[in-house]
C-alpha cells in the first residue's frame, strides 16, 4: 500500500521532542523488529482525519502498522459519541483486551476521541478497565506525544480531558493510507446545540482553520494524485465565521476548485440553515466539485424541526433543495433523518416520510432516535414505545427504497464517469463511485483502481448499479 506524508508545517518542537523521546522508549519494549501500532477508528470522517493525525504522529515515532491488535506494541481505540450502539460496541471491544494485556503486559492499551470527552464516559473507563493506560479526549491531540510518553515512562494511567476550545493547532504530521481519498479538516466543532447532538460538548465550539492552510493542504493532495477529496467540517456552511474578514465556505471551496488537477471535490456535512445560493451556484459552475448535495434535514415537521432546535422549517428547507435542482445539473441529494424524537407522533412522522417522496433522495442516512446523557433531548418526555418507532423505521425504508430503485433503473443505459475505489474481493469485479455518491460495480482489472473511468450502465438495484468499464 502507497503512504503519504504531509510535510506542510512545521510540529510544535516540544511535540516532536516527545516523539523523538518515544522512539528510544518503545525500541527497548516492542515484541519484534519494529514497534507495531494498532488504530481501529469508529464514526464520522472527522475521525477518520483525526486518526490520520495520530497515524502521522506514531509513524514519526518509529511505529509500523498492523490490522491485528494481537501483534501490537500500542492499541488504540479512536472512539465515537454520536450513537449508544458505537458506544456499546466500544465497550465489549475494550473488554475483550483484557487477555492480550495478561498475555503481553508490556502492550499499552488507549482510547481517544468524542467518546472520552463524556466525564461519565471516563468515570466509567477508569473504574472499569485498569489495564486501559492512557485516555484523552478530543482537544488534546495535538498533546497526544508527551500523553504517550508520560504513560510508557512513568508507568501510571494518563486521563487527560482538555476543553481549551479556543485554538486551533497545526502542523501535527499527518499519514494517510492509500492515494486515493484524501480528508482535509476545515473547522472543528459546532455552535448549532441541536437539542439531541453531543457534538457541541465534546467537539467544542466553531473554529475554523485558516483559508491559506487549507488551499495548500487541499493543493497537496492534489499535486500528489489523490482523486477524491472531502473538506470536513460539522458545519461547513460556517466556515470562516471565526477569521479575519470572514471568509465564506463557498469562496473556500471554489478556490479550490481552481486548482488544476483530475480530481473530485467533496464536502461533510452541510447545515440547511447556512446553506446558502452562491454555495449551490459554486458548485454548479464547478471544474470539479461533486453534483452531490448532503443536506440533513431530519424531520419533515415543523414542530419537530422546533424541539430539535433546527433553526429552519420545512418551506425553507425545500426552498434551498428546489433552488439546488434547479441549478446543479443532475444534483443528486442525500440526507440524514431521525425516528422517532422524544415528543414525535405518527402525524409528524407522516411529515417526514411526505417529504422524502417530495424530494426523491438518492440515499438517506436513517436513525432511530438515540437518548445522548447531556442533551436536552435526554430529558424530554418520550411515551412512543421502541416497537412502534421501529415501524414507522420500516416504513420509511420501504418508501426510501422504492425511490432509489425508481432513481436507478432510471439511469439504465447511460454512461457515466466514475472513479474506481477499489477491487470488490477477488472476482474481478471493482466498486467504483459517481460523482453522485452512486455506487457502481464493474468487471476490470484491479489496475483500474484509483482511476477515473466511463462506465455504461447494464443493470440496476435498489441502491446500486451495475455496468460495463468502456475502453
């Protein structure tokens, strides 16, 4: 596998130090040639960019890396808060540690990220899981090289929750696997305080990286061959409300679509309430940003909308989706909903599922509602037990369904431009990717892998399509 660096910025001095520090350390600890690390990350791709940073910092350490925590030196767990089943999941896969620490106790075992932000969620590891060594929370990344290496010396636990949410740090090496998608951090936090996200209180408030940083990181990628870029945000829609002059996400992501390059450009997640026109007319006079607009709305009911505090209704919500079909040329729209909020009833649920038919969605992210401790949402009355909530669940799939089969079968005999992802098992055939966000499955040789392709389209799903590679 091709591994690339960034070299961008200079790391914080003390920083590197530590990682310098640690090398001599886990040289006289690790089990083989090298030392190995084991990073398992769960959730978004704010994640998965923060795992990238922490792969970077290791690498800079001397870590090699393994798909196998029964083979490592460090094990890391890069942990999500967004929904108790990722949580849940968590747990047991901490619990099932406890035998390779007996079997090697030399092996540090850590967990980081939005999960480890919660104070309960902390209480709990500590007292639960002793052979767990170092914790920290999502402000304290950039520290992660002088946490790890007060824990491989000293020998005693390191818990570290730091809610500094006022800077943003830069420079910390980055690693990505792979030349194929590439994910560039934008902001960090939220100001939004929906009332059932925990965002807020472990991602902190907004913050937005500076615009130059950004481009060049963005122009890296590009120069280096990377084809599918994602600018990262938990609310792109307010990047540059922070900086001086108060750039917009929209002046940002056209910038960078003024690079030249064969690429595609992506962004998550986009809020309705700052979704504004110059966005959706930047990307529809776009060389390369992505006809693919993920807007959550959540539910289809205004009074919902309210409780949830949104900061939109229903009319202006699909005054921005008419407005972006209107403009982008075969926009394809994707969204997330919530089932069954604290205080929803059947009628409002009938709301939503109007809504979707109104809309026509390529593909949604659905979700029963998940009670998050320090939510407002927690503590409101909920009287809709979970078997009825799972009803209307499969009602709505069922509409969603029926739409993405229509949308598919519609595509039959097209062709379309493609970027080939990957090789799907060993049978020759190759997951590719639309503009869209459509996936598509072709026969090819694993050679394509990482280019863009003309695909005509011969078969079609519910979700997917199928096609034939064009010379």
């Amino acid at each position: 596998m091709i591994e690339k660096f960034s070299t961008l910025y200079d790391f914080d001095e003390t920083q590197s130090e530590y990682l310098n520090l640690i090398y001599e350390v886990i040289e006289k600890r690790k089990r083989g040639d090298k030392p190995v690390a084991f990073i398992r990350t769960y959730g978004c791709q704010q994640n998965v960019a923060d795992g990238d940073r922490i792969k970077g910092m290791l690498s800079k350490a001397g870590f090699e890396f393994d798909d196998k925590p029964d083979d490592a030196d460090f094990i890391l767990f890069n942990t999500c808060a967004v929904r108790e089943h990722a949580e849940d999941r968590i747990f047991g896969n901490v619990g099932a540690l406890k035998n390779i620490k007996a079997k090697h106790p030399d092996t540090l075992i850590a967990l980081c990220g939005c999960m480890m932000e919660q104070k309960h969620i902390a209480e709990r590891m500590y007292k639960s899981f002793p052979y767990v060594g170092l914790v920290f929370g999502t402000h304290a990344l950039h520290q992660f090289p002088e946490l790890l290496y007060r824990s491989l010396t000293t020998g005693k636990r390191v818990y570290v929750r730091d809610n500094d949410d006022s800077l943003v740090h830069e420079g910390i090496p980055v690693k990505r696997d792979g030349m194929i998608k590439g994910f560039v951090p934008i902001m960090y936090g939220c100001n939004n305080f929906c009332t059932y996200c925990i965002v807020p209180y472990v991602r902190g408030r907004e913050r937005s990286r500076n615009k130059d940083i950004v481009i060049s990181e963005a122009r890296e990628l590009i120069e280096s061959g990377y084809k599918d870029i994602t600018l990262l945000g938990q609310n792109v829609n307010s990047y540059g409300k922070t900086l001086p002059g108060r750039p917009s996400f929209a002046e940002l992501i056209g910038e960078i679509d003024s690079i030249d390059g064969d690429y595609w450009l992506r962004f998550m997640t986009s809020h309705p309430k700052d979704c504004t026109k110059e966005l959706i007319d930047t990307i529809a006079s776009s060389r390369h940003i992505s006809k693919h607009l993920h807007l959550p709305f959540q539910s289809g009911s205004d009074r919902v909308l309210k409780l949830m505090n949104r900061h939109y209704d229903r009319k202006k919500y699909l005054d921005i989706i008419n407005y972006a079909k209107n403009t982008i040329e075969d926009v394809s729209l994707t969204s997330d909903v919530i089932v069954g909020f604290p205080g929803e009833t059947y009628e409002d649920f009938k709301e939503t599922l109007s809504l979707i038919k109104e809309v026509e969605y390529t593909s949604l992210f659905t979700f029963i509602y998940s009670p998050r401790v320090g939510t407002p949402a927690a503590s409101i009355d909920d009287p809709i037990p979970a078997s009825e909530k799972s009803k209307w669940f499969r009602e709505l799939l069922d509409v969603q369904e029926e739409i993405a089969s229509k949308r598919c079968k519609k595509m039959l005999g097209s062709t379309v431009k493609v970027l080939v992802e990957e090789e799907k098992g060993r049978d020759g055939i190759l997951n590719c990717r639309t503009s869209g966000n459509i996936i598509v499955e072709a026969p090819g040789d694993k050679s394509l892998v990482g280019s863009f392709r003309n695909v005509e389209i011969t078969d079609s799903g519910n979700w997917i399509l199928k096609g034939k590679i064009k010379e």
